[in-house]
C-alpha cells in the first residue's frame, strides 16, 4: 500500500502535528534557552547583513541560523521556524513508515505496512520529539535531512542492482549532496561520510560500478560544503569547514570538573551554577570574542589534558554517554521549571513519566532490534553513525538533545521487534554459534545501566539511586 493512501499513517501525522501545535497555542514561548538565544542572536545578525557569525566563543554550522535568519528576514520574528519544525516534524513520520518499508523488505505486506506505522506512531506520539518541534533547536529538521540521507543511501545501492550506470551516479550523486546539508546543519556530520562510503561497497567490493558511486557521492558533498567553507575561512581567516565547536566541547567534557551537562538533575541548568562548577576547572585560553583562536587553544588544552590523565578520560566516558542516553530531556527540565502553568502536580508528573518511558522502550527495545535484524551496509550504516555519535559523546561531552536526531533510527528496529516478533526471535538463532543473540544481551548489558544512570533526576525527591 502507498503511504499516500494509508488512513493509519495520516491519522499519526494529524496526532503529531496537533500535539506539537497544541502546546504552542496553548502556552506560547515566553523566553529562550541557552542555545535558542544563540540562534535568535545569529538570525538578527544574518537578517541584518552581517552573514554566520561566531558567538561567545562558538562558531556553529551554519544551517540552522540561515533558516531562522530567512524567517527573521521575511517576517521579523526568527521564532516563526518552528512553523517548518512542525511540518518537517509531520514529514518525518512518512520518512520513517517509508524506511521501515525498505529496511524490511523481506517481510510480507501486512508486517512491513505494520512495522511502518508504529514507526510513526512511535515518532508522533513522543513527548521528547514533540518537544523539540515547539522549540528553536535544529533537531526535528535535521532528523528529516537524516532520514532523508538513510532513504537516498538504500536507493543507490539499489540502483547497483538495476544495472543502470546513469541513475546509479545519480543516486549517489544525491545522497552526497544530502550529507553535505546533514554538514552544513551539523559539524559532526562531517565524519559520517565515510560511513555513507563504506555502506555503499559492503558486500560489493568486485562492482566496478560502486567506486564510482563513492567517488560520485564524496563530490557532491564537497560541491555542496564547499562554498560556504571557502567563505568562512576567508572571513574568520582560519580553516573552516562548517564550524569551529571542537574545542569548547573539549573544554566541556574534558576538564578538572566533572563533564558538564545541562539536563534536569544531572547538569547545571542555572548560570549560577554553571559559572560556579567552571570556576573549579582551567580558565579559558582565549577571549570569546576570538572564537578561531578560542577554539584552537581549547583544543590543545584538552588533548593535553588526556595527555597527563589518560586514565581519568577513560573512567568518565560511561558518565559522558550516561548524560545523552538519559531517559530524560530538555523537556524535563521545562516542566521543572514550571513553564507549563496550569497543568498542575499531577500534569507534570505525567508528562516526565510518560517520556521516560517511551524514551526507555526506544532505546532499550531499539538497541536490541538493531543488533537482532540489522543487515548488510544497510545495517552498517545505521549501526555505523549510532555508534559513532556515542564514540563522539564518550570522548567529549554529553547532553540529552544529541540524541534526539538519533532516536528515530532506533524507532524502526523497536517497530520491528513489536510488530514482528518472531522474526526476531529467527534472527537472533542464525548461525550455529548465534552470535547475534550473544550480541544482544552484550548490548543490553552495557545499555541498561547507562540508560538508567540518570533516571532518578528528573523527580526532586529521587534524584540518586
């Protein structure tokens, strides 16, 4: 059945879209936070002339302050951009219901249609994903990029199978030109692309066709990065490829304090105490208002830092990715601080128990459909920007929106573990040693306890095990 005539996934989409509405009407964003300042700030700048600039010591990727500086030029409030939020966060639900339809495609028709839908619902219904559609974070657009990314990704190698060398180029013409946007939007980006690479060869290795598939797919990212990378380098007179955070990020996570964080419970969510817990640690090497030199200098300070205490980088990077797999959110920390006026105790109480739940059985039950049913560069891919992103996290610093882009790739394997059982039980069976059933519980082993490392913060009467 197409996704156009599926009442199921257009209910989803209605359900989502009105869920990231309502809160909107009903409580309109009265002041930003953090990062939404910084990119209400870039938007003013860019709607006034002055292109990407850098802002206290952060020079970021330039893909979403250009969205919000579009809206904030056309119509004067850069907060307009989660109208395109919404409607990208509804477009993702079909993203993930067509994935789900390619990732499994050796199911019959019912389990795959089955396996889409509660994709989507899955992704329509979270509270941690509606969340960030009603805010100024680039992540519910950047998920779309992503997924769209994942999608052009399977068609191209499909193509290989097709036999036509033309749309085998232009398939992974395509695609290259998505990751270069996923760069643009994301500096972490840049490092998937030898991920897209290696999906596009695994198990391909004597088609002559799949090199040049590559070779086609790394220009066109370098065609679509490369403008604005050529500008900024000139204009921050320093190497620039889409931004210049590395070395904050050291500073964050690699200090004499404890990695900072600015989750509910297991962060500093008030200047104060963020001011108070950097105090302890080395000061800055560079004035803010020199973010290349900033950067450059905060990145020598932390490999120094390594350098001198190997040992104690290691020992902190369960904490590091302990801080992006909590089951919590940003939007813990919103109802903590009361932004939502009216619901009452018990409306609040719901809300954080309801997102750690859905947020728990996405990671836990994903994490484990993903070691079960992943399969050839498919599956590399996948598992291949997952683990990376973690890898990333463990050595820097971690927070629980970089994994809300993620999420949804986990959504489609929790789907198919629900919506196909059985299947999954044959899969983890495979091989006489069942090595995927091994791997499964290994998976869950090391997830569990950093799932639930932070559980307890996000109720004031808990807050530690």
């Amino acid at each position: 059945m197409s996704w156009k005539r599926d009442r199921w996934l257009w209910a989803a989409i209605i359900v989502g879209v009105v869920l990231r509405i309502a809160p909107r009407a009903l409580w309109p964003m009265d002041i930003c936070v953090r990062d939404e300042c910084t990119y209400m700030k870039l938007a003013t700048r860019m709607a006034s002339g002055e292109g990407m600039t850098a802002s206290a010591g952060w020079l970021w990727a330039p893909g979403w302050p250009v969205l919000m500086g579009m809206f904030k030029a056309a119509t004067g409030l850069s907060g307009l951009v989660v109208i395109l939020s919404i409607i990208v966060a509804g477009a993702n639900s079909v993203l993930l219901y067509q994935l789900a339809h390619r990732l499994f495609a050796d199911l019959d028709a019912r389990r795959r249609r089955t396996t889409g839908l509660v994709a989507a619902w899955m992704y329509a219904i979270s509270l941690h994903q509606v969340f960030f559609a009603q805010r100024l974070w680039s992540e519910v657009v950047y998920t779309g990029v992503l997924l769209t990314g994942l999608l052009l990704f399977i068609r191209a190698r499909e193509r290989v199978k097709d036999g036509g060398l033309r749309r085998a180029m232009l398939a992974a013409g395509m695609l290259g030109g998505c990751v270069g946007v996923m760069v643009l939007f994301r500096g972490v980006a840049q490092y998937m692309l030898p991920i897209f690479v290696v999906g596009l060869l695994w198990g391909r290795l004597r088609r002559g066709v799949v090199y040049g598939q590559a070779v086609a797919m790394v220009a066109a990212a370098v065609l679509v990065v490369a403008p604005y990378s050529i500008h900024a380098t000139k204009k921050h007179e320093s190497f620039v490829l889409s931004d210049r955070t590395l070395g904050q990020m050291m500073w964050l996570g690699n200090n004499d304090f404890e990695p900072i964080g600015f989750d509910y419970g297991s962060g500093q969510i008030s200047q104060r105490a963020f001011n108070r817990t950097k105090n302890k640690g080395r000061p800055k090497c560079a004035k803010r208002s020199k973010a290349m030199e900033l950067d450059a200098c905060q990145v020598e300070a932390g490999k120094q830092f390594i350098a001198d205490d190997p040992m104690l980088f290691v020992s902190r990077m369960p904490m590091r990715v302990a801080q992006m797999l909590t089951p919590h959110s940003l939007l813990t920390r919103h109802v903590r601080w009361h932004r939502y006026p009216g619901i009452g105790w018990v409306g609040r109480e719901v809300l954080v128990l309801m997102q750690v739940i859905v947020s728990l059985v996405v990671m836990l039950v994903g994490g484990f459909g993903l070691v079960s049913r992943a399969r050839g560069g498919r599956g590399i891919v996948i598992a291949g920007i997952l683990t990376y992103h973690v890898a990333a996290i463990a050595a820097l610093a971690g927070i629980s929106r970089y994994r809300v882009p993620l999420e949804p790739m986990l959504m489609v394997y929790a789907a198919a573990v629900f919506a196909d059982w059985k299947g999954t039980r044959a899969a983890l069976r495979e091989g006489r040693l069942r090595w995927r059933l091994v791997l499964a519980v290994a998976t869950l082993a090391v997830l569990l306890p950093l799932v639930l490392w932070n559980l307890p913060a996000g109720w004031p009467e808990w807050r530690h095990w």
